[in-house]
C-alpha cells in the first residue's frame, strides 16, 4: 500500500500551479470588477508559490521556500494597499467597473 | 603714511550701492539714497585727501584679497597709489560728491530716484577701481564696470524708445574698443609675463630692441581708450548718451568716465613710448577729433549734445596733449576739464529743469533775470571752456597746444606737430565761439521760451498722486507745480555744489600750475616722461614759445567770444543771414557730417541684414530639422494609439499574450 501522496510526482504540483495561474489570467482578463479582478491577480500569485515551493523540494533547497515566505507576506502587505485603492477608485465612480477608469485610451 | 584706508575708497560706494538698493524696495526708505551715495563717495574724497602728501615715491601697492592667482597668473585686489592714482581720486571722488549733491535735488520725485543713487554708487566703485587698479585685468574690470554703469544709467528712463537705444549703442560701441583694450592685456601678459602695472612698466622700460609684438600692445590698448574716451571713430555713443539723467552726464559723460582713456594712457606711458608710432597717432586722433567735433558743435540747438561735441572735442585735446608726450598737459586738463564741464552741465540741467524739459536753444533766449544765479555760473563755466585768459581751462589747454608746439617749431621740429598746434589753436577758436553762441543764445537778448513737454518724473509724479499713496506733499511736487507756470532760479542747496565747481573752474588752472602741483604730481607717477625734455626751448616770434602762445590762444578764445557775442547777442539777424548764406555748411554740420547715416549704412545695416539671413537660415533649416524629428513619432503615434483602448482587460490579454509567445520562442530555441 503507498501513500498517496508519495506517488505524486513534481509534475502533479506544477500542474496544480500552472492551473491556478491559467485560471488567474482567465479570470483578470474576462471581469471587469476590480475586486475579482484583484483577487484573480493573487490567484495568479499563490500558482507561481506553488511552482517555487515544488520546485524547492524537488531540489532539496530551501531557498524557494524562504522566498515564497517572503512573497506571501509581500503580497498581504499589497493586497492591503490595492483594496484601500479599490475602495478610493470606488469613491470616486460609485462603481466597481474597470471600465469607467479608460481616459487615458488613445 | 599708513596706506590701510586707502582700500576703503572703493568699498563704501560699494556698501553705498548695496544699501540704495535696499532702499528701492521700500517708498519710505527713497530719500535716504541719496545721504548713504553722497556720504560714500565724500569720505572716499576725505581718504584721499588724507593721503595727499603720503604717497612714497614710485607709488605703494595696498594689497586687499587674493583674485586670481594661477600658476604663473596672478590678479589680486590690491590698489596701487602713485600721485596719479590720487589726482584721478581727486576729480572721481569730489565731482562725484558735488554732482551727487546736486542731483539729490535734481533727481527729487523720481520714480527710480534710490535705483539712481545705486547705479552712481556703483560706478563711483567701478571708477575707483579703474583709477587704483594695480593690475590690468582688475583695471579691465573696472572699465567694463564703469561701461556697465554708464549702460544703466543712460538708459535709466527705460520707458523712453531714444534712450534704451542710445545705452545700447554706447555698449557696443565701447565694446569694439574694448575688445582691442582685451587683446592688449592679453599681449602684455605674454609679452612681459606679467599683469601687474608696476611690473609690466618696469618691463616696458628695460625693452631695448622693441618686437612687432611689443609695439602692436599701445595700438590695441589705444583702441579701448579710444571707445571709453569718444575719440574717432569711435565717438558716436557719446553724443547720445546725452538721453541719460542730466548729473549722469556732468559726471560720467563729462567729468570722470570719459576720462578713463586718457587715463591709461598716461598710466601706461611707458608702453606706449616702445613704438615710435603709437604716440603720433594717439595725438594725430586727438587732435582730428577735437577740431572735427568742435565743428559739429557750431550747428547744434541741443545744449546737452553741444556740451557732448564739446567734451569730445576737450578729450582730443587730452589726447593730443599725451600723443605730444605731455602728459602733464593731458592730466591738467582732465582736472580743470572735469570742473568746467561738470559745470556746464549740470547748469545746462538748471536750465532743463527750469523749463520742463526744454533743450532747444531756439526756444529759449534771454534767460538772465529768470535765472540770474544759473546764468552767471554758466557763464564762469563758458569762459574756463572758452579757455578765457586766467581761467581754469586757460592754463590746461595752453600747456598742451605749447607742449604741441614745442614739438613742431623745437630743436627736432616735425611738421605733423606743428600742424597739429594749429589745429589745436583752430579748435579753440571753434570752442569759444560755440560756448558763448549758446551762452548768448540762453541768456542775453530778448526774454522769450517756450517750455519743455516732458518733466523727469512728471509722468511718475502723476502716478504718484493717481494711486494717492502719496499723501503729504513733497517739496519736490511743489517745485513741479511751479514749473507748469514759468521758470525759476535753483534753490540755493541746489546750487551750492556749482558754486563750488565754478570757483574751481576759476582757480583750479592758476593754483595748480603756479603751485606746481599738478607736475610734481605727475613726474613723480608712472605718467612722468624721461629724458624728453630739451633744454633749448624753442621760441616763435622772438618770443619764449610759452609766452607766445598764451597771447596768441588768449587772443583767439576772446575773437571767438567777440564773433558769438556779435552774432548771437548784439545781431541775430546777422547770424541767421550767414547761416543761409552757407545753407550747405550748416546742414552738414547741423547733421553731424551725417556719420550716423554713414555708419548705418555701411555697418550697421549689412550687419541687420546677415542677422536676418542668419534668423531665416535658423527658422528655415535648422529649425525644420528639429521640427522633422519631432515629427516622426507624432506620426508614428498616429496609428499606435489605437492600441491604447484603455481597457484593463485588453492590457492583460496582451500582456498574457506577449508571454506565451516569449515562452514558446524560449521553447524553440532551447531546442
């Protein structure tokens, strides 16, 4: 009997990552509300965590790992800043379209 | 002595300028301009005054700071005091503190009246500088100093088209000069190896064989004192420099800056003496200017531009006086000069300021009970010019033409010489009959003017009154109201200072030659001439050639006032019968030999008109050129902006895009 887990190979985990990312893109470019919009951003984030972490343990270094540390704390810290600017955006339209936001187009 | 004080000379109208020009910022602080101007520049004379009989022998040099010093180059600040250096001090320091004086009066209700006093400050720093410079390159800055000031100063009515155009052409032309005084300096530090005046003439006097070099240096440094000192060709800016204040004529124009050429050359005499030619030409251009610009005097009805013909022409003399090697005569002249012009013109201000503005010598006559006070120092003014026997301008101009004569008729005699003393004699004739012409004219005959349309600072004054910021009534105002009524003497604080001036114009001449001051004071500065003196003085008539000529120019400077008495007092029919006899002449004259036109067309014109080839070169083709460039991306952008939707979605896309292709070029080429 195998663990499960332990029949799982690098591929399945960059797999999950790169489904994640896809699905982050998908959602970035076919919503208009900037909140999902922002979420799907993260969503895109946590694909490439996963990516580094698989890779880390796959190499046996810890470097990914630390980064991924990192990188998640980075992105609470801009999740904060974005949503405090989402709520500005929203003050200024009274609406959560990306839409109303397109002056600068040439 | 102790020379220590000596330095301060420059820096209080320094400090003064600084503090006048503070004083432009706040209404309530104007009237104190002037006090802080006249008191700078009457402890400078009070310095110099101190320091009289103090100076060593061969001159001291007071260091102040460190300038340039460079390798082998050095430029300090430091001032160099000889007898010389004290007379110059003499005649800036105390005209400038009598013309400040009176221009405290004069300038009274002026919009820019502190902007005033700060520009004389200055330039009473500038001169000073020139005149005790140690150095050429600090004499040079002097001298582009003083050039700057008298810039300001004559375009100090801005508002008036005339004026800004005179303080423009009196820059450039004194930047031709000047460019050819710059190229001296640099010759002589290449030459000598050295700036400093006591070291360049210690060197000038050791050259035995003299190169091409060292005999081209006079020439230039000539040129710059030609500009600053109005000689031909260079003289055009003075005339309408006359568009400045009144004082700033007497004292810039006239008095002091004007001087500055005959100044330096005196100063770098010994330079001067290494080419045999360099002296004849310095006289042959004084002594052409003279009688060319005492002839353009004849026909003149400006009093201000008669007076500037008139200096232009004293200048010559000066010249002349120097390019004879008499540079005792030069600088006596300078110094009786200064009081007498100075004089002259701010009497001629009276006159302005009497009858609003008016310059016209056709539109004023018979002045002398409106004035009576202004008519008679203009007249002690008019005989020292004249060169009246016994006054000031008598015993200076009868040194020089002796001095000229002495060359022409001596033991070596040259014909250029005695041509040039008859000249001069010629010349002195035409300035006694062209003085009194306008002294006759303003003040004797019938009683009869019309006034002037402009007042200095009338416009202002109104301006004044419009805002009603002015609300308790100046002395000046009143002075103003009375003058759209009628004309009127100068209170007597006004004329205080001219009284002065007119007993210097009497007695500055007898006192200075017969004391023997003024040539113990030049002999014994770097001025002095050597070995030139020979002991066979020449004669003419039988007579000491001295003694000669002092009868003969007396007799002419009082045939000259005789003729202008007759023809502008006694008969002015007469005079203008004579004008329409010699219609030609008088337009010629009356025209200025038409110099201006000539230099317009053949200088100034081509010149305009290679700007403007050069404008259209630069619009057209260079210009274009960048214009092209700039356009290139404009049409570029034409079609890339539409990619630009401002769509976030449309940016992601294109972004997700751009990646995977990079990925899949990153795939093929990785295999």
């Amino acid at each position: 009997m195998t663990d499960p887990l332990h029949s799982l190979t690098l591929a399945h985990y960059l797999f999950t990552g790169a489904v994640l990312f896809v699905l982050g893109v998908i959602g970035f470019i076919s919503r208009r509300n900037l909140i999902i919009m922002f979420l799907c951003t993260e969503m895109m984030f946590q694909g490439v965590a996963v990516t580094l972490v698989a890779f880390s343990r796959y190499h046996q270094n810890d470097t990914g790992q630390t980064f991924v540390i990192f990188l998640l704390t980075i992105a609470a810290a801009e999740a904060a800043l974005a949503l405090g600017l989402v709520v500005l955006l929203f003050r200024r339209r009274r609406t959560l379209d990306a839409q109303a936001w397109g002056e600068m187009k040439g | 002595m102790n020379l220590d004080l000596i330095k301060f000379i420059p820096w209080l109208p320094a400090l003064a300028a600084v503090l006048c020009g503070l004083c432009c910022t706040k209404k309530a602080l104007r009237c104190l301009a002037a006090p802080i101007c006249i008191l700078s520049i009457a402890s400078g004379f009070v310095i110099a005054f101190l320091h009289r009989g103090g100076v060593p022998p061969g001159g001291a040099v007071v260091p102040f700071f460190e300038w340039i010093n460079i390798g082998g180059f050095s430029a300090n600040f430091s001032y160099f005091i000889d007898p010389l250096t004290l007379i110059m001090l003499f005649v800036v320091c105390g005209i400038g503190t009598l013309v400040a004086w009176y221009a405290a009066f004069y300038m009274k209700g002026d919009k820019g009246y502190a902007r005033f006093f700060t520009f004389v400050s200055l330039f009473i720093f500038a001169m000073t500088n020139l005149v005790m410079a140690d150095n050429l390159v600090l004499l040079y800055l002097g001298w582009e100093g003083v050039g700057l000031c008298s810039y300001l100063l004559i375009g100090y009515y801005y508002n008036k088209p005339s004026a800004v155009a005179a303080a423009k052409k009196a820059f450039i032309v004194n930047r031709i000069g000047d460019l050819g005084f710059a190229l001296g300096i640099f010759l002589v530090y290449q030459t000598f190896g050295t700036v400093s005046l006591r070291e360049a003439i210690i060197a000038a006097e050791h050259v035995s064989e003299p190169s091409t070099a060292v005999t081209l240096i006079p020439f230039l440094l000539m040129l710059g004192a030609f500009g600053k000192s109005a000689q031909l060709p260079l003289y055009v800016w003075l005339p309408d420099a006359m568009e400045g204040p009144t004082p700033v004529s007497a004292l810039i124009h006239a008095a002091t800056m004007v001087t500055a050429g005959v100044y330096m050359i005196a100063r770098l005499l010994p330079i001067f003496v290494l080419s045999p030619y360099a002296l004849p030409v310095v006289a042959v251009v004084g002594g052409l200017t003279a009688v060319f610009a005492a002839t353009i005097a004849l026909c003149q009805y400006d009093i201000k531009r008669i007076y500037a013909y008139s200096t232009i022409s004293q200048l010559g003399y000066m010249f002349l006086g120097v390019g004879a090697l008499s540079t005792v005569g030069g600088v006596f002249h300078l110094f009786t000069h200064a009081f007498f012009k100075a004089l002259l013109f701010l009497t001629a201000g009276s006159v302005m300021h009497a009858l609003a503005g008016q310059l016209d010598l056709r539109k004023m006559s018979g002045l002398r009970t409106k004035m009576p006070v202004t008519c008679w120092l203009m007249f002690v003014g008019c005989l020292a010019l004249a060169g009246f026997p016994l006054t000031a301008g008598f015993f200076s101009k009868d040194m020089i033409l002796a001095a000229v004569m002495e060359k022409g008729l001596g033991e070596h005699g040259q014909p250029l010489f005695l041509a040039l003393g008859i000249l001069g004699l010629f010349t002195a004739f035409l300035t006694a009959f062209y003085t009194f012409r306008l002294w006759f004219r303003v003040f004797m005959g019938p009683e009869q003017y019309e006034m002037g349309e402009e007042h200095h600072g009338a416009e202002e004054h109104g301006h004044d009154h419009g805002h009603g910021e002015d609300a308790k009534p100046q002395a000046a105002s009143d002075i103003k109201v009375e003058h759209h009524h009628d004309a009127h003497e100068m209170p007597l604080l006004m004329n205080l200072p001219l009284i002065v001036l007119a007993a210097g114009a009497i007695a500055a001449g007898y006192w200075a030659e017969h004391s023997g001051w003024i040539e113990s004071m030049v002999e014994s500065s770097t001025a002095a001439v050597h070995g030139g003196e020979s002991a066979h003085a020449a004669e003419l008539f039988g007579y000491h050639l001295h003694t000669a000529m002092m009868v003969i120019s007396s007799a002419i400077s009082i045939l000259g006032i005789a003729l202008a008495a007759y023809f502008h007092w006694l008969n002015r029919p007469a005079a203008d019968a004579a004008a329409r006899q010699y219609k030609s002449i008088v337009t010629l004259l009356n025209n200025k030999y038409y110099v201006d036109e000539i230099n317009d067309a053949a200088i100034v014109t081509p010149l305009r008109t290679k700007g403007e080839i050069f404008f259209a070169i630069d619009r057209l083709i260079i210009d274009a050129l960048v214009t092209l460039v700039g356009l290139v991306p404009r049409a570029l952008g034409i079609g890339a902006r539409r990619l630009q939707t401002g769509a976030l979605q449309g940016y992601g896309l294109g972004m997700a895009c751009g990646a995977a292709v990079l990925l899949l070029l990153v795939l093929f080429v990785a295999n």
